[in-house]
C-alpha cells in the first residue's frame, strides 16, 4: 500500500502550487549545530496560503463531489478566510459564523471576507453558545430554498482535511528519496489537529522511521495529543489503515502565555529564522513551533547528526490578529 494509491479515491482539486518547496536553512543550521530543513507550506500560492490550503483541496473536491452549492463554517481564522477564497473560485457562496462584534474585527480579515463575498453572521459573546443553533437554522433555510450545504468545521480538521497532510508526507517522502536524505525529526505547529494527523498517518502508510514533534500552540499536551489521536483513529477508519498511537507525540512547553498571544522564546524564534533567513514566521503559531525546534537544537535534544525538517504552515505573519 501507498500514499498515492490510499489518496486516489478521493476527489481533490488543484489550489496549491506543490510539492511544496524544502530545502536547506544554512545560516540556523550553522547557528544552532544542527542540519535544519524548511518545508515551505507559507508558499502553497492561492489567496492566503499555508497549511488550509492544502486542507481545502480535498475538502471542497469533497463539497464539489456532493453537489453542494454553499459552504458554511466559523470563525474569523486563516481557515475560514483560505476557504471563502476557495469556495469562490468554484462559484460557491459562503457562510462564516463570528463571534463578537463586527466592529471590534480585524480590518484585514474584514477586508479579505468583503473581497470575497463572504456572508459574516456575528454573535454576541453573550450568546455564543448559540451558534451551533443559529448554523442549524440558516442550513435548513439554505436547503428549503433549494441548495445544498456543505459544512466545513473549524480549521478544516476532519478526516477529509486530514488527507490533505497525509499527501504532505508523501512530497515529504519523496524529497527524501530524491534527495538522499533522511529527515530523523518533523517539526511543527499543531493546533487544530489535522495537519499533526495526516502526517502521523503518511508515516504509518509510508513507513518511513521518523519523529513528528507536534508543539503545542494553544491546549495542554494530554488533551492535544487525545485530540490528534482521536482524529487519527476516525480518518484510518475511513481510509483502512492501521496506525501506531505512539507516533503521536506533543510537546507543550512553548505556548506560553495561550492562544491567540505570542510568546517571549516565539517572538525571539520569528526575529531569528527572519534576520537570519529571511523567512517569515507568525508569534501564535509557527513562531512557537519554531522556538521549540530552537530549544530542543540549543539543549542537545537532538543527535549531532541528526537532519530536521521544520514545517512552515504559514501564518501571515499576524497581520489578522
């Protein structure tokens, strides 16, 4: 069995400009004593890039696949923001649930919701523990009237957005191979849990021995790692494979302060890769990453020889927070 052979029964549509780049960060490689390697998952190429990109291919091949005509999600979030831009370009019409008020928004992420068309539907604090009620409510409208709804949940992590990271892997893998190398550690910012999944389940297909290290950017390891696991368990199901729970490993040490602040070591990490790579990372999300690899390099948690690929999942360098 392989990636490619589990991946080609699902539909999928082209966003990304992939395989998405990996190579070598020569000056943190020389800093930090260690052979550091970045996958470039900021440079996917539609509309905001990142991690959801690649998420919103399978997800909207699978919305297309079921006819639907309008997508629903939550959120003011690089996930809702990526899938208005995508929904768009497949003549779809979105909905986005918010919480708080519209004034008191990012302008940025307002602006990008306007550019696309996006429907906001916002709900006070006060009642945001109506929305699942209110979403429900404005489905059953959208279907009476003679369309069909595709619900996208939070960050695109689901068993089909878990695919989109299990055919991560697979590029992973491949540069491998071509490239002679093998990467010992992956390191990467693990929040919503489908990219950690995905590449936990393309290691198990794949075989390919390595360590995913999924930092923590908002939830305690415990509840991070039963989090990833379970959704790992739900997409082998549907896939038919068998996977390894142990592979799932979290570290939480670098949340600092919780989500959506940036932390002391992250900002510290986003001026290191920034002025000595010139490759820009965010403060919530791939900055904690980033200064987890860093810890590790600097304490001697990873061997000498040791090749370690750190995935950028994009960010946009807070400009929506």
């Amino acid at each position: 069995m392989s990636i490619k052979t589990v991946l080609k029964n699902f539909n999928r549509i082209q966003l990304a400009l992939a395989p998405s780049p990996i190579h070598r960060l020569s000056r943190l490689t020389a800093m930090l004593g260690h052979n550091i390697y970045i996958m470039r998952d900021d440079l996917t190429g539609f509309a905001l890039g990142g991690n959801k990109t690649r998420k919103l291919e399978f997800l909207i091949g699978d919305a297309l696949k079921k006819k639907a005509q309008v997508l629903i999600t939550s959120g003011a979030s690089s996930f809702s923001r990526n899938a208005a831009a995508a929904g768009r370009a497949f003549g779809l019409d979105i909905h986005v649930f918010i919480v708080g008020e519209e004034a008191k928004q990012n302008r940025a992420s307002m602006t990008f919701f306007k550019l696309m068309d996006a429907k906001l539907h916002f709900i006070s604090e006060e009642k945001k523990e109506t929305m699942p009620q209110e979403k429900m409510k404005l489905i059953k409208r959208i279907e009476e009237s003679g369309q069909s709804v595709y619900e996208l949940h939070h960050g695109g992590s689901d068993e089909v957005g878990t695919l989109s990271y299990i055919n991560a892997f697979d590029e992973i893998s491949d540069y491998s191979q071509n490239h002679s190398i093998r990467f010992d550690k992956i390191i990467h910012a693990t929040g919503s849990t489908a990219t950690q999944a995905g590449l936990v389940l393309g290691q198990c297909i794949d075989g390919h021995e390595t360590m995913i290290i999924g930092m923590a950017i908002a939830r305690e390891a415990d509840l991070q790692k039963k989090n990833v696991q379970d959704l790992v368990a739900r997409t082998a199901q549907k896939i038919g494979v068998p996977w390894d729970q142990s592979k799932v490993i979290v570290d939480d040490r670098f949340i600092g302060p919780g989500y959506p602040l940036p932390s002391k070591e992250s900002e510290e990490a986003v001026k290191l890769f920034a002025s000595l790579e010139g490759v820009l990372l965010d403060a919530i999300y791939t900055g904690k990453a980033a200064a987890g690899l860093i810890h590790y390099a600097l304490n001697n948690m990873f061997a000498k020889d040791d090749n370690i690929l750190f995935i950028h999942t994009g960010g946009n360098f807070g400009l929506f927070y």
